[in-house]
C-alpha cells in the first residue's frame, strides 16, 4: 500500500508520449521502409505481395516505440479448415486465422486479421504453415 501523498507510476496504457516523443514517432512512421526491409511471395494468379515478417515488425516497432512502449497480443487464433486434398491423395488443405492487438503504452490500440493456408501437404506440416 503507498503513503498518502505519494505518486504512483501509470500503469501500462496510462503513460501518454511527450512532444518530443509524438514528434519522434511521427517521423520515424512517415519514413518509407528500406527495400531489405520488405519481404515478397508469390501470390494469385501469379502476382507478387509484398510484406514484412514478424521479426522485421518488432524490430520496427521497438526501434520506433522503444522496448516498453508497445505490446501485442493474439486476441483470437483459430483453424478454420482442415480438409483432405482433392490434388493429392494423403495430404490436406488448411487455413488458419489469428487477430492480434497492438497497444502503445499511452492505451491507444489496433487490432487487425491476418490468414494463412497450406495446400497439399503433409497434416502437421499443413497447420505447421499455415500458421506461419
């Protein structure tokens, strides 16, 4: 229990960013992201999607936000199918989602979906990337 009188520090969500720090953040998220910082994959119909991977992500986000400024956490993570694959006998087809919530320490958050599937494989190494 504290003395009467003496301040506590904010919790987690409470502690807002001073002006140079607003400023700072401001500037490092309007900067364009370096070409190796930008991963690609093959998409459909033989497009290519550009993104970046997760430790690419924290990196950012710890370097823009420092160590204790953001958190994140997998609000919702579900398999959304596993089915046997109609192209191979013996392996599956999955797909997977996950929601995940990003909170800077001033309590400001955002939460976003992000799907993966697998096609014809093995059944762990399925769900394996899938949920990669």
């Amino acid at each position: 229990m504290s003395e009467p009188g003496a301040s506590r520090l904010p919790k987690f969500g409470e502690a807002g960013f001073s002006a140079d720090e607003r400023l700072r953040i401001q500037t490092l998220l309007s900067r364009k992201l370096a070409k190796e910082e930008i991963a690609t994959r093959p998409g459909p119909g033989g497009s290519k999607l550009s993104y970046i991977q997760s430790h690419q992500a924290f990196r950012l986000a710890n370097f823009i936000f420092e160590m204790d400024g953001w958190s994140s956490t997998v609000v919702e993570h579900k398999v959304d199918f596993i089915d046997e694959s109609k192209k191979k006998r013996g392996s599956f087809d999955v797909g997977v989602h996950a929601i995940v919530r990003v909170t800077l320490r001033n309590g400001s958050f955002r939460e976003d979906i992000g799907y993966g599937s697998s096609m014809s494989m093995g059944k762990g190494s399925a769900i394996e990337k899938a949920l990669k």
